[in-house]
C-alpha cells in the first residue's frame, strides 16, 4: 500500500526535477554555448539552432533574443527589430540579458531605420529604468536636435549636463544653439567650458571662432578657426571663415590662401560649402578688381547650380568682357607680354613711349610724348599715361590724384586707362580739362584695332 500509496508522488517530483533541470541548466547552458557562437560571429549556424529550438521546445525569451542579436548583426534590423519586441511582450524575465539591454538595442536598430519617434519611446522607457543616465539623456537631446525640436534639445541637453557636468558633447551643442539664438553670453559660458574640458572639441572652437569674428575680434576668431580645422567635419568651413577674417583685415593674399584650401578641401566632399567659398572667392577679386579671376569663379559656380545667387547676372554684367580675348589678355597676361600690349596702345593714340613703371602688378605709369610725326616743329610735350588692370570702376578722386601725379611729373596732360567704364563724377570732372578717359568699351575697341595692325 505504502508502495502504491508514494509511487505516482515519486513520479510527479521526478518530473518537476527534470523539468527545473531542463528548465534552468540544461536549456540555459544551451543556449549559453549559442551566444557563444554568436559574439564569435558564426550568426549563419546560431540562427538555424535557434529556429530548430523555437519550433520543437517553444520559444523562451532568451531564444528569441538570440535570434534578435543574430538579425541585428546581420544588418536585417527590421526583423531584429521583430525579436526584440517579442521579448519585450513575454513580458518574463530572461536568463541571458536584461530588459534594459534590449530596449537598449531597439534603440540602436531604430535610429539606424531613420524611426527617431519609436527611438525616443524605447529611450524614455530607458531614463524610467534608470533616472539620471546621460547617456540615454543625451540621445533624446540629438534626436530632438535633428528633428528640429531645438525646444525640447535644449531641455535634455540640459539635463544631460546636470547628470553629468562634464558633458563635453551636450555642452558644445548647447553653445551651438545659443549662438543661433543670438544669445551670445550663454553660447560663450558653455563653448568656453566645453574647450576647457577636452581641448580637441572642434564643434565648440568653430562656434567661438564665429562669435569672436561676428564681434570684429578677428585675431581671436582665426585662432579658435585654426584649431577647429584639424576636424574633418569642420575643416572646410574654417578655411572658409578664416578667409573671411583676413578679407576685413585687408589682409588680401592670406585672404586668397585660405579661399584656396577651403575649395580644395571641399572638392569632391561638401558641393554646397565649395559654392559659397567660391562666390566669397570671386566676390573678394571683384572688390579688388582681378575681374578675370573673378569671372572664373562665377562660371565654375554657373556650371554646377546656375541660379546660385546672383551668378547669371554679375556673368552677363561682364559678358563683353567674358567674350572678348583681347580684353582677356589685358586683364591677365604676365608682364613681358603686357608691356608689348601698352606699346602698342601707345603707338595707336599717337605717342611715343619714354619710360614705363609698374606699380606692382595692376597700376602702370607711362611717359610718352606726341610722335615726331605728328608735331615736327615744336618741342614735344610730356605726356602722363596711368593704367589700370584691374577692373575696379574708378571715380573722381582717382582722377584727382591722376592730375596731381601729372602736374609733379611736368606733364601738360593725362589719359588714365582702365578695363571698365569709369563712374559719371569721373567723367564730369574732365570736362574742360587736359585728362582723357579710356575704359570698357573704348578700351576695347582700341585693343581691336591694335590687334589688327599687329
């Protein structure tokens, strides 16, 4: 009877040990040995195993989140993404993981989808878990900033930076974000602690470089733009600004430089930063009268985005020039040609060349006299010849300072000569005086005709 009597109890208590000794050590160990497989990469095997246990044992937790792991570096983030969500309905505890590990990994499969809103839902359940966590504080601050919620960026930036002080990525977007605001004091305080805390933050020196260059302080700002260029991501522009600076110092060929390097830096990479650098490029030779120069920015702006700003027109405001080679060799040959240019316009107004000075490499000063056979009875006269190659409108106080140069050479006139037309107060100012303007269109016609004599 005893024996009867304990016999089907024995048998209910060997089963419920076979099950806890499935349950918590043999399917454990299992599984333990296929996440083995899978931190060693062998995800091809790990997913066949994990399929064949799901079908015949049923599927636990901790499979289906193997399985999620597999798809996740696998790259096949939609169905990881499946997995995942499973685990988090069964809504058990597993063996293997945690539930923060997992909604961890959903985050990291829906920002790789471009999902930011399912994204932010898993990384607010995170800060629930685990109040105060900057990191997962952070990720909603970046998140917000690119969907464009600057609001709610700056309110978890914030909060990333009092769970930790020291956040050196939260306080250099904070000043980012300042800065566009307009509320200079505040950008400054945490750019400023931001390169105090690591000294290689390109994002804050960038930004401090911009204030400091807004406020007129261009020695500073070219110093913080020096060293946020040693970043990839803001090389580019900081060649770009630093060019900028040196143009309001007057500073021209440092100006020119650091044109020069944000455009070769840009090829290839940022098509919209090589547009803008080229047009401050050409913008800056126009100022400065290297009109050809000029013109080859402005085209290779044209071929890539015609209607960039005002290209086609400031393109069809010089097309004379554009369209004319003779103007061209003007405007750009080197000196031992362009002084055989100058001769022959001077032969072609009738005088004779005595002395030729170059004035660096856009002002000319020559001293002619009428030829011999135009007045051959009278002592010839002294005239001032003043060209210019740069195509600079030039108005009357250079004129002026045309007739008191003439007067201190003894000549008894002057004829300034310049690539384009000059502006009416120059004009008027002639008038009734020994001064003979040549520019745009004259000038063109002459160097026509010169290249037909010749």
């Amino acid at each position: 009877m005893k024996i009867t009597f304990f016999t089907p109890g024995f048998i209910i208590i060997l089963i419920a040990l076979l099950f806890l000794y499935y349950r918590f050590y043999r399917r454990p160990k299992q599984l333990q040995k296929i996440y083995e497989q899978i931190l060693a990469d062998d995800t091809r095997n790990s997913i066949r195993d994990l399929k064949a246990i799901i079908i015949k044992q049923g599927g636990s937790i901790d499979a289906h989140f193997l399985l999620a792991e597999c798809y996740r570096r696998e790259r096949n983030y939609q169905m990881a993404i499946v997995e995942y969500r499973y685990c988090l309905n069964l809504n058990k505890k597993p063996f293997l993981t945690t539930e923060k590990e997992i909604r961890e990994a959903l985050v990291e499969c829906y920002l790789l989808l471009h999902k930011e809103d399912e994204a932010l839902q898993q990384l607010f359940e995170l800060t629930r878990i685990e109040q105060g966590n900057a990191k997962n504080l952070l990720k909603i601050a970046k998140i917000f900033y690119a969907l464009g919620n600057l609001e709610q960026a700056v309110t978890y930036f914030d909060r990333t930076v009092k769970a930790d002080p020291v956040n050196i990525e939260s306080l250099s977007y904070l000043g980012m974000i300042m800065f566009h605001a307009n509320q200079i004091k505040e950008a400054i305080g945490y750019l400023t602690r931001a390169v105090k805390y690591d000294k290689k933050n390109y994002r804050a020196y960038y930004y401090l470089g911009r204030i400091y260059m807004d406020g007129r302080d261009f020695s500073k700002a070219i110093t913080c733009f020096e060293a946020s260029q040693a970043s990839p991501e803001y090389k580019i522009r900081a060649f770009l600004q630093k060019g900028s600076c040196y143009s309001e110092m007057n500073e021209i060929e440092n100006a020119l430089n650091e044109y020069k390097k944000s455009i070769a830096s840009a090829k290839g990479k940022d098509q919209n930063l090589l547009l803008i650098t080229r047009y401050a490029l050409g913008d800056l030779f126009e100022k400065n009268g290297k009109l050809a120069e000029a013109i080859e920015q402005w085209e290779g702006i044209y071929k890539t985005k015609p209607s960039y700003k005002d290209v086609a027109q400031k393109l069809e405001k010089y097309h004379a020039l554009r369209a004319d080679d003779n103007m061209k060799d003007f405007l750009v040959s080197p000196t031992p040609i362009f002084d055989g240019i100058l001769f022959d316009i001077v032969k072609y107004l009738g005088y004779q060349l005595l002395d030729i000075k170059h004035i660096g490499t856009s002002i000319i000063n020559i001293i002619a006299t009428p030829q011999a056979t135009v007045i051959r009875y009278v002592k010839r006269q002294r005239i001032y010849i003043k060209v210019y190659r740069d195509a600079k409108s030039l108005g009357v106080d250079a004129i002026k300072n045309l007739v008191e140069e003439s007067k201190a050479l003894r000549c008894i006139s002057a004829i300034c000569v310049s690539p384009v037309n000059f502006r009416s107060d120059a004009n008027k100012f002639t008038t009734a005086r020994q001064i003979r303007l040549i520019g745009g269109d004259e000038l063109a016609a002459i160097l026509a005709e010169v290249k037909k004599i010749s």
